[in-house]
C-alpha cells in the first residue's frame, strides 16, 4: 500500500509565474485534503474534496488558486501569478470516511514552493 | 473558533531522558486529538491519537492521554532517543470535520 504521493517535491518559480502540484492519494480514499505550511508554523487547512466535489474551502484560498479532483482519485493545486508571500510547503493528505476507519487523515511529504 | 495551544519549542533532551510535551486545546464541540510527528525535510505522519475522554493514545513508546476536564492533551515518552529527534504537532478535529486544527509545533532535540 503506498501512501499519499505528491509531485513535484520542489519547485522554484519566479514571482508572476503559475505552478501546479500534483497529489495521489491513498488507494480508495474518498476525501483529499489541501494544506499549507509555512517555516515554524503548523500546517494551515486550505480544501478538500469528498471524491470529486470540492465541499470546503478556507478564506486562505484567495481567487490565485484553484484545486480539482476531476475523477474523484488524484488532484491538482495550481496558483496563478505567484507571490513571494505564497512561499511554503503545500501538504496533501487524503482520508476514508468509513465507520471502520473514523477518518483518519494520511499525509504527503509536501511540495516545497519557493518564489523568486 | 477551534485552537491549539503547544509548549514553544526547541525542546533538548539527553538520550534516555523523560519527555513531556504540553498541549492545550479550545474547541467547540467534542474533539478528536492527535499527535503528529514531522522529520525534517518529510510530511506529516500520525503518531497517536484519541477520540473521547480518558482515551490513552499510544505509539512507538509516546502516550498521551485525552482529559477532557483541563482540555490537555500532553504527549509523554518514558526514554527518548537520537532518532526521535523531530517537530512534534498537536491537533484536534469536532466530530465529522473536515479539517485539521494544528498548534504551531514543538521541535524536539536529543542528544548522546
């Protein structure tokens, strides 16, 4: 059973450029999670899906970005015109939401962003 | 709203020494909590949870245990080692939630 994979691990962008991240989940997870994680801080909820439908998304999430999960299985975080101030590690995670599992939520090894 | 609170790291033991990390917590509702656990330059991964009062979460020889009465949720180890040498993360999550509230971190130090 592999775990939740993210691609890429790094990037480095130039400010005014658009990134995109990639996530696959756990194998029949049903819910996908976006975080974000800056240095000395805990990760800050961003989204997340319930299969394909986007259910919730934080006031973090300005209009310069934008998460699918078109088929319900792996998703994708682009930011539009990146800031310096968008400089993190953008974590996915992904849970089963089951009676036997209760919901617990796996992690990815993030996706470190750096704006130039 | 939901919030963690977690003792400011950094935190520097010597190997075999008694750890406690204190974690505090204010949430609406009835929280799930949980103890994360972050190696440097990796993701997050779970290290124990508990999800009612008096639930004792345990893992690779961390506890914590769930009291509901002064909203504490602190994570204990009996004798650390070099490799446990990580940031540490508290969180809650209400009932069917969907997101995670983590506190800001706690990094811990062991040393020979």
């Amino acid at each position: 059973d592999t775990g939740v994979s993210q691609d890429p691990r790094h990037k480095i962008t130039k400010r005014g450029q658009n990134v995109t991240f990639r996530c696959d989940p756990i194998s029949e997870h049903n819910r996908l999670y976006w975080y974000r994680q800056t240095l000395g801080q805990g990760p800050e909820f961003l989204t997340y899906f319930q299969n394909e439908a986007q259910l919730e998304k934080s006031r973090l999430l300005s209009d310069r970005f934008s998460a699918e999960r078109p088929k319900g299985s792996f998703s994708t975080l682009e930011i539009q015109r990146t800031e310096q101030g968008d400089s993190a590690m953008y974590l996915c995670a992904s849970s089963l939401l089951d009676r036997v599992s209760g919901n617990t939520i796996y992690f990815g090894e993030g996706s470190w962003l750096t704006v130039v | 709203g939901d919030s963690v609170t977690q003792m400011e790291g950094p935190v520097t033991l010597s190997e075999e020494a008694f750890l406690t990390i204190n974690c505090t917590y204010t949430a609406t509702g009835y929280p799930s909590l949980f103890w994360y656990v972050q190696y440097p330059g990796e993701g997050l991964q779970l290290l124990l949870k508990a999800t009612k009062a008096d639930d004792k979460g345990s893992n690779k020889g961390f506890e914590a245990t769930y009291r509901k009465e002064t909203t504490s949720f602190h994570l204990e180890k009996g004798s650390v080692q070099v490799s446990d040498s990580a940031v540490y993360f508290c969180a809650l999550r209400t009932g069917t939630a969907s997101k995670l509230t983590f506190g800001t971190g706690t990094r811990l130090q062991v040393t020979l």
